[in-house]
C-alpha cells in the first residue's frame, strides 16, 4: 500500500514538474542606468519559479530566467524607487521596455499574453476609462456618484462579455486576480470567476480566489457581519461584539498613516458627537501591524478619536474576509446585518437623520 502510494505521489510530482516550461525576460529601463530591479509576482503558486528574483541593471539593461507552468502575472520593481505596471510572461523568451515617465514604471512587452491584454482587452475600456476619469477629478454628490455607478456597470459588463467569449484568456485571469487582491470584493468577481475556463479556476491561484470569493460574501450588503477576533491597547483579546445594542453601528477599518482614513476622522467625530449619545456608535479595527502599536495609539490620542478603538494585529481577520483597501466601513443594523459597505460621512448622516428622527429633520 505504502509502495504504490509513493509511487502515485512520485507521478504527480513529476507531472507537475514537467508542465512548467523555462520563460526569460530579456528587459531594459530607459533613462536610467544603474540600480537594482526585482520581480513580483504571486506567491499563490509555488510552481513559479524565478532563479533570481533581484538583478543589478547593467546600462538599463537585465534579465530573468525562471519556470512557469501557464501564463504568469509580474511586476518589475525598481527597488528603492517604484514599481512598474501589472504586465504577463509567456513560457517562452520575450522582451519588456520600462518608460520612468510617471509614478508607475510603463511596461511594453511582446509576449503573446500581454499583447491580448492590451490590445484586445483593454482597448475595448479606452473611452469608457476617459470619462471615468475625469470624474475622479470631480467633487462627490448623487449626481456624479450615479454617473460613475453607471460606467462601472459598463466596464463590468463589457468585462463579463469578454470573458465569455475567452473564458481561457489569463490575462483577464490575472487582471481580476490582482484587482481582488488590492480592492477586495464585489459581486462582479462571483459572475466572472466562474465564466472562466475550469483549467484556470483550478490552478492553485484559482483555488486560492475560489475561496477568498467564497469568505469575501461574508461581509456584502445583507449578510450579518462575521465573527471578528480583535485585540485592546493591552492586547486583551475579544470577539468584536456591537456595544449597548445600538441601532446602528459603523465598523471602521484603518491604519495609523492612512491619509484617507485620516481625512474622514473630523466628520465621523461630528456624526459621533452627533448622535452617539442617542442610538448610534462607532468602532475602530486598525490593521497596522505588530510593530505599529505605538504608533496605532499614538494615532488615536493625536486625531482624538472617542469611539472605541480594536486591533486587528496585522491585519489577519480582514485579510481572511479580504478587506484590502482602506478606509473600509461597515454600517450595521442592531442585529449586526450590514446595511451600507463604505457609506460615505455625507450620506450617513444623512440615513441617521432620516433613520433614527424621521420627524425631526432639522435635528
């Protein structure tokens, strides 16, 4: 038994080795000659594999060498500096050209993968990202709130049509994959995840999102806030529990030098002082990591901050319900079922005025 055992395992080591195949990169910098780069990529599938993963530039120029079993996802990192855009590697050898012409460092690649990307996939969002940026630019109100609701639903349904029509494009694989990875998410991940191809829901990498997707509804709109495991200041530990059975809670998730996060701190004070004392509170999880802690409490003493505040010591619980991008709220029933996900201060004032004293507008 234990023979043939061994043996099944040897056939399945050896059929995974063999479908990795040697990729190369051949890249150069221009405008710069001298420094270090290194190559990111996702540590989800340990079948990649990167023989030296950090390189000194020679006159702008470097290279990598590596395995890879499928297409794969990368970024260039010029250490120390910034970091290029989101480009593919092919099994195969391809060349990539970095502009240092703006934050990001600009990525033009001839492998097969990446010209799909770029020219089949993202050329279809071209007019779409236009005025989706310009109205970034713009001031928030309903107005523009429902403008920018309506090209989302345009990009994510030109999206999902292309996926459909190349449910085994990596590519648009691995643009979702990192999309979720630095935005957390959305309903549009559950309808796109599955229009892909089996091959690549069943990479360890698509292994990884299915399950990430799946403890991600935990925390949508209409379902009941998850059992969240939080530290105090004196590292006490505790399950989050909605203190005084309020009407409504908000959960607020930050960290000590997020500049948003900040931002939003005087008008949450003004809603808290507001109405706290009538049938609302307020919660703070910050994320920062273990090392932060001084400078987390230091953070709550300098902004002031009344409500009570809880640690998500290095960011573990919402990383388990993949709440990555910050600030992130939740505003909750006194049942804990989460009514808004990132309610902005404006509008909840706004639904408590509305909410707690319908008949006191003026309140």
């Amino acid at each position: 038994m234990k023979i043939a055992l061994y043996f099944f395992c040897f056939l399945l080591c050896n059929r995974v080795i063999s479908q990795t195949k040697p990729f190369k990169i051949n890249g150069v910098i221009h405008g710069l000659n001298n420094g270090s780069v290194k190559l990111l990529y996702s540590q989800h599938d340990t079948n990649f594999k990167v023989f030296e993963d950090s390189v000194i530039l020679d006159n702008g120029k470097f290279t990598f060498n590596g395995l890879t079993p499928y297409p794969f996802a990368a970024y260039v990192y010029l250490i120390g500096q910034r970091r290029s855009d989101l480009f593919f590697i092919d099994p195969d050898t391809q060349s990539i050209e970095l502009k240092i012409d703006s934050f990001f460092l600009k990525p033009k690649s001839n492998s097969i993968t990446n010209k799909e990307f770029v020219n089949n996939y993202l050329s279809k969002f071209s007019i779409l990202q236009e005025d989706f940026d310009k109205l970034i630019l713009k001031n928030s109100n309903d107005s523009i709130e429902s403008k920018r609701k309506q090209l989302q639903e345009k990009k994510n349904s030109l999206s999902l049509n292309y996926i459909y029509h190349n449910p085994k494009s990596y590519a648009v694989f691995w643009s979702m994959y990192h999309a979720f990875e630095s935005r957390g998410y959305s309903k549009i991940f559950d309808s796109a995840f599955n229009l892909f191809d089996i091959t690549l829901r069943r990479t360890p990498v698509g292994l990884y999102l299915e399950d990430q997707i799946s403890m991600s509804r935990n925390t949508i709109q209409g379902s009941f806030f998850p059992t969240f495991y939080v530290v105090d200041s004196n590292d006490v530990k505790s399950t989050l529990e909605l203190s005084g059975k309020r009407k409504y809670t908000l959960i607020d998730f930050w960290f000590h030098n997020c500049g948003p996060c900040i931002r939003q701190f005087s008008d949450f004070k003004k809603i808290y002082t507001k109405f706290s004392s009538i049938d609302f509170d307020i919660l703070g999880i910050s994320i920062d990591d273990e090392i932060d802690k001084a400078k987390w409490l230091n953070a709550i003493n300098k902004y002031e901050l009344p409500w009570p505040q809880y640690w998500d010591k290095n960011h573990i619980q919402s990383s388990k319900y993949s709440i990555k991008s910050f600030p992130t709220n939740f505003l909750l029933d006194i049942n804990g079922k989460i009514l808004f996900k990132n309610i902005e201060p404006r509008l909840l004032e706004n639904f408590l005025l509305k909410n707690i004293y319908p008949n006191k507008a003026n309140y």
